[in-house]
C-alpha cells in the first residue's frame, strides 16, 4: 500500500472533525470558500460506478435523497467532475461545469442549494459524462468521477460517498464528426429512447434497482496543508469565475422543409408538426445569427423513427467554399450532427450533453409504421456572462452593426476559456486572446475571464521557459512567439486592469521567457532558428509557411526579430512599474540593442523598407507595422512605411488578425484620421452574410465563421476614433486622442476600474467641442491636433 492510502488511513478518523463555515451563497454564483476547503482534506470522496472504464466513453448519473425539517437559509455546497457535470436539485438546473482547467489545477463550483430545497423530501442528482476519446481537446481527464462536499454541517449530509446511488445511461453512443479540416470540438451523440433512462433527476424515479457509488478518494486541495505531494489525481482550485448564461433561444425561421408543409410559426414559437408515417422530411431551420446553445427536441410517438439534427455555422456549396451566408439553395450542411431513436412514447426530449454552435440546423425525420409528433424545437444559448457596458452615439448605423457583429463574436469565443472559435476547436490560445481581453475590458470592464486565461497561461510554462500556445490543451502546443505576446497581455492587464499586484506576482514567468529567447540570439542580439512554430499570422504570400514569416539563410527573420523586441520594450515597462529597474534597464539595453541589429540586417534603401529576411528579396506588411510599433523608426520614417503599407500591393497583406496591429501603427504614423478607410475586409464580412467575423481573410472558404480576433474594432472604435486610452498603471491617468476624419459628431463611453469614461465630440467647421467626464481621482490628458490639454477628475469642456 502506497503512502497515500496509509495517510488516508490513519488519518480519516480526526478529518471527521473538520468543520467548514462560509459566507452565504450569492445569486452571482461567485466561488466562495474558506481556509479549511482550500487547505484540508475533504470529507466527500470522489465517486464512481464500480466496473466501468475510466477513460471510455459513457455517461453516468448520481443522486441522493434527503429529508429536512424546513427550507434551509443558506446550503453551500462545491462540486466537480470528470470531465463533465450538470447538478440538479428537484429536477432544477443549478449548476454547469466544471469550468476547464489542468489536472494540478482542477476547479470546483461552490453552488448555494437553498433556493432549490423545500421542507420534506428533495433529491439532489447529478448527469456526468466523458467523452473519452472523442472529447473536446480542451477537455483534460483522469477518469469518470463526480464529488460534492458540503460547505456547512448541514449540507455536510450531501458529501459524496457510497451512499450516493448511480447509474449508467447506455442508450448514449458517440457519433465522430468528419471534416476534411481540423476539428476537435467534440462528438454528436446517438440516444436509443427505448433504452434511455427517463426521470432519472425526479424525486418520483426508483432508484432501488441502481448500484451504490464507489468511493475513490476525498478531494485533495491543491493547497492542502502537511500532505505527501500527489501528482496522479486531480488537485482542487475554486473556480473563479460565475456560472455561465444560459437563456432561452427560439430558432427564427424556416428556410427549407422537404416533404411536408410546415406552419408559418414554427421555429419562432411552440408549434405542433405531426410528420406521417413512412414519411422523410428535411426541415433547413435559420437562427439568422450564429450562436451557441444548448438544442431541445421534444417529440412523441413515432416508434422506432429516427431524428438527426445537424449543425453548422454556414452551408457549403462545394466544400471548402460557402459564398453568401444567407443562401442555402443548391447547398449542404457538412459537419456535427445528433440521432434519436424514438421508442414510441409521449414527450420524449433530447438535449445535448454539450452545447452547439450553429446558425443553420437541419432536421431529418424519418418514420416508420407510426406517425411523430414534433411537440418543439428551441435552444438555450450558453456563454460567459459578459454584459455589454461600452456605448458608442453615433448616426452611423455601418459602425453599430459592427459592434454589434464584434461583440457577438467576443461572447461566442467566450465560454469557461477565451476561445479562438467555438464550432472547430474551443481552444485557448495566447494570440487570440490578447485582443479578445481588450474587447472584454473596453466593452464590458468584467476582467475575471482575463485572469483566468492569464492564470492558466501561466500555469502551462514550461522549465525552458516557453509557455504553452494554448492552454487547457489534452495535446500541448507551443507557438514560441506566443509567449512574447503572453508578456503583451499582462504588460495590457497592468495598464487597461485593475490589479497590478496579480500582474507582479507573474513577473518571473515573462523573465523565464525573455531567457528562453536569449538562448537562440547571436552576439548582435537578433535571433536565429527559433525552435518551436514561429507562427504570426495566417499569411498566403510567397515565403509564409503555416504562418511562419520569411527565415533567412542564417535562420533569421526581421518579423520574429522586432516581435521579440516589443516584448523586451514591454517587460521593460512592467519591471520599471512592478518589478526591479535593474531588469528594467536591461532589457531597454537589449531592446536597443536589437534595434541597430534590425536596422543594420533588414533595412533596404532601394525599397526603403524593412525587408523580412537578410536577403532582402521579400517584403511584408508585418515587418513596417512592427517597426512603427516598436520605434525602430522616427516619425517621419513611420509616416512613409505607412504610406507604403498601405499603397503597395506586393506587400505581403496582414489578415483580419494581424489588422488589429495594423491599425495601430497607422494611428501611430499619424493617419488615425483615415480610419474608417481600412474597414473593407469587415465589410466584406457583412456583405457575405456573416453575423460574426470570420476566422481568415479568405471569406468564401474560411474554415471558421467565428474568430474573435477580428474583433479589435471593438477597442478601436473607442481606442482610435474616440481616442480613450490608459496612460498609466491600473488606468489611472487616461490620454484621450480622438481621430474623427470626417466625422462631425460622435460620443461614448467605456468602463473603468474606477467608474465609466464619457466623451462627446461635436465639430461646426474647424471647431470642436469636447466634453470628457472621468471618474473621481482620475486625471488625464487631451490632445487635439497635437496640443495637449489638462483633464481633471470629474467634467471636462474643451473648445477649440
């Protein structure tokens, strides 16, 4: 017997005193806990069903019956599972996760049940499901299990243990999804009605016949106090974020129905279609915008008919090729699909384990000698639960529809993670989610998702220093320039957030990798053969490989060479601000450095451009935007490699992605004014039927419709045209810019850790008047046509 089981042993007679005390359960499901869940062994066990796999796919149920005297006050409880859980309490939804993490850093929900809890009889029960091979790469597992530990003495009698009854729910079957792109967002599901247990969560269902759980282990905190380091099961963290938003969501309307006609209500409200017997029919449902949610079907009859319901952002006309999103004639839906098997009985309902993306759903129904009833069809949208706080007044109704189009994006890139679509991967990535955090605080101020994205970025460096691409990832990826872009995103929390004492206490993790990258730079600073994938930006231009820039003959690249320098210039910014101004002043020398290398291998006078590798053959956009951006140029050179970025066609072009870039060192170069100028590749999005920002810059045939990271319009109509931004640590001096062009009047505002930044432009001619409010103790500047101007906390008036 191995030290762990002896400890447990010996040890669980004096745990049985432990007593836990918590705050009351608040309605925003915030996780609430004190020391002794974060730091002593709990009471409950992990559970399982004895027999089962612990890696296969199945899904699984738990429940317990208790009895009390009255409606309790208060009845905390924490919860979590693997993979996968949903908790009910007398057949009500009140809880959803657990919320994505790694198995050193595993998260529980602490779920206040006293709402859900009446005097009498109640029954508390609990859907697990794995996935196994087929589940979602986001998703680490160590094997099927579920627990539940009381927060108080009283919801103590809920502690997951062999009391707790379980049961196996077999009528589930995976159905792999097949596309010829990458896909790793989890299988459709097969349910044989005939054998699916119904009722299972009521308090009226007989679990008599069902098996007694088995008891693994009790949860193991990751800060447990004066106990043996285990790495080989799941260490316990409260999750620190709410639950996720889920609302009701009709699918809007009808845009085929073969073999039958179908009510003109349907899908928008609850209608009745009765399909015959022996029939096939295809129904082509249209939400209108893309969204992800959670499919209901309630059906009944039609005994041993067949429903499959498919889903996807957009039809295809021929694969990979989708053209306008919204047309479907002469088109096919390609991608996730579900299939229920009708046992013939009344309100029979299917919901999916995990939510869909869609826009487009397809229902095919086939039946046998008896006629089916479709009873109803509708989603419950799912998402983190951001909301929507930035405002922008204007008559320009092209911008609205592109924030609105934005912010769609950002929420449905949103989830327990930030991630880069949710159709294709659900993944978190480093890249995507430094725009997707400045979309989270100009629009929403809400910097919890942010956290834990930075938190679990973090946790996924590795001893060499490189952080993981993206992380929670079953299969670990490492995108090298990712993690210079990690140090951005904290360099962006200390500036735009309100926390600078959480950026400080991740300052070694941006030094370990600014060592990682001095590994691979020669005597002159730039760098050469940097392992890993040097990805920057999906490129399709000659000498841009998966993304890779141009690489020299010496294994050298000016686009990889001045990203690393902006990452010394804002480690730089973040030790001179947090850190020690020893590192501060050296990596400022290692920036300067790297400058005069830069200048001294790429630069070409004939083209009077930074070339992108020392042969100087090939050219791109992203050499010139970098160079602005990190000041390897003066003003008056910035100013003509813009005019040449944006003039000459042979440049290899940024995409969607890398414009958020692009436009910042335009505005730098001193053409902010032209903005609205170097919107197309958005408008083409809209004018393709898009109701989210496509994923590439190829719309027709882009493998994702949904990509968060051509968002950045989103801070930059309140960046760039409203020129709102943070000039200190923690926001707490704001420089405000504005870039109008020709626009004559405009206004809105954004949150603020301290409150809400307002402004409001209005021009008659040459003159303008500006009204700036900022929050109490917040001071700033305004800068028109190059002269600053004072701003006070409080309402500012300026008219020039």
């Amino acid at each position: 017997m191995n030290m762990y089981r002896k400890y447990l042993q010996n040890n669980l007679p004096k745990l049985k005193l432990l007593c836990i005390f918590l705050l009351p359960y608040l309605g925003s499901f915030a996780q609430i806990n004190n020391s002794d869940i974060l730091n002593k062994l709990w009471k409950a066990n992990w559970i399982t069903l004895p027999g089962i796999e612990a890696n296969e796919y199945g899904v699984y149920y738990f429940r317990k019956n208790i009895e009390l005297n009255s409606a309790p006050e208060s009845f905390p409880v924490h919860v979590s599972a693997d993979n996968r859980y949903k908790l009910y309490v007398n057949e009500k939804l009140v809880s959803l996760g657990p919320a994505r993490g790694d198995l050193l850093h595993w998260n529980y929900e602490t779920v206040d049940l006293a709402p859900y809890l009446h005097s009498g009889k109640n029954v508390v029960a609990a859907q697990v499901w794995n996935e196994g091979q087929y589940r979602t790469e986001g998703h680490l597992s160590l094997r099927s299990a579920f627990i539940l530990q009381g927060g108080t003495t009283e919801s103590e009698v809920l502690n997951t243990n062999d009391s707790w009854k379980c049961a196996q729910d077999k009528s589930y079957d995976p159905i792999p999804v097949v596309m010829q792109t990458f896909y790793v967002a989890g299988p459709g599901e097969r349910i044989n009605m005939s054998e699916h247990l119904k009722g299972w969560n009521s308090l009226s269902f007989e679990d008599n016949g069902w098996n007694n759980s088995e008891s693994l282990f009790p949860g193991l905190p990751k800060n447990l106090l004066g106990f043996p380091g285990v790495l080989d099961r799941w260490l316990l963290i409260p999750s620190s974020l709410p639950q996720m938003e889920m609302k009701k969501q009709r699918l809007l309307k009808v845009s085929s129905a073969e073999g039958i006609s179908v009510p003109s209500s349907f899908p928008s409200t609850q209608t009745k279609i009765t399909i015959p017997a022996n029939k096939n029919v295809t129904l082509l449902l249209d939400q209108t915008f893309l969204t992800n949610a959670y499919p209901s079907l309630i059906f009944s009859g039609g005994q041993d008919g067949i429903i499959t319901i498919g889903y996807q952002e957009a039809m295809f006309s021929e694969y990979p090729k989708k053209g306008n999103r919204n047309e479907v004639e002469g088109k096919t839906l390609i991608g996730r699909v579900d299939s229920i098997f009708s046992d013939g009985s009344e309100n029979q309902i299917f919901t999916s384990l995990n939510y869909r993306t869609y826009r487009y759903v397809e229902l095919r129904i086939t039946t046998k000698e008896s006629p089916l009833v479709l009873e109803d069809f509708y989603g419950t949208f799912t998402g983190y639960p951001f909301e929507l706080n930035a405002k922008l007044e204007s008559n320009n109704q092209e911008l609205e529809k592109m924030l609105e189009i934005g912010w769609r994006s950002a929420r449905l890139c949103a989830m327990e993670t930030y991630m880069d679509c949710p159709y294709y991967e659900q993944l978190q990535y480093i890249g995507d989610g430094r725009i997707q955090a400045l979309v989270s605080l100009y629009n929403s101020g809400d910097d919890r998702l942010l956290r834990n994205a930075l938190n679990q970025m973090y946790y996924s460096q590795q001893p060499e220093g490189v952080t993981a691409s993206r992380h929670p990832s079953v299969t670990p990826q490492y995108i090298s320039t990712f993690s210079l872009w990690y140090i951005a995103m904290l360099h962006d929390y200390m500036m735009y957030g309100g926390d600078t004492e959480f950026v400080k206490n991740k300052l070694q993790s941006t030094r370990n990798v600014l060592e990682f990258f001095k590994q691979y730079q020669g005597e002159d600073g730039s760098l050469r053969d940097v392992p890993y994938w040097t990805f920057t930006d999906w490129v399709y231009a000659e000498g841009w490989e998966a993304g890779i820039p141009p690489i020299g003959k010496d294994g050298g690249s000016s686009v990889l060479d001045f990203q690393l320098l902006w990452a010394y210039q804002v480690a730089a910014s973040l030790e001179h601000n947090l850190g020690l101004e020893e590192l501060a002043a050296e990596y400022t020398k290692k920036a300067d450095q790297l400058k005069k290398a830069v200048k001294t291998k790429y630069w070409d006078e004939k083209n009077q451009l930074f070339a992108d590798r020392i042969e100087k053959d090939l050219f791109s956009q992203h050499a010139g935007i970098l160079a602005i951006l990190t000041g390897t140029v003066s003003s008056e050179e910035a100013e003509d490699i813009a005019q040449k970025i944006v003039s000459d066609s042979t440049l290899a072009p940024a995409s969607i992605y890398f414009k958020f870039y692009l436009h910042q060192a335009l505005t730098k170069a001193g053409y902010g004014n032209d903005y609205l100028k170097w919107l197309g590749k958005w408008r083409e999005n809209m004018d393709m039927g898009l109701t989210t920002w496509a994923e590439t810059s190829e719309v027709n045939d882009t493998r994702s419709d949904c990509h968060a990271w051509g968002s950045s319009p989103n801070i930059e109509f309140f960046r760039i045209i409203l020129g709102i931004d943070s000039d200190a640590p923690e926001f707490s001096k704001v420089r405000i810019e504005p870039h109008l062009g020709d626009i004559k009047k405009i206004g809105g505002e954004i949150p603020h850790p301290n409150g809400t930044i307002k402004v409001d432009y209005s021009r008659d001619g040459k003159r303008l008047k500006a009204t700036i409010d900022l929050p109490d103790s917040i001071s700033g500047v305004f800068v028109w046509e190059g002269e600053p101007y004072d701003l006070e906390p409080g309402n500012n008036i300026i008219k020039k």
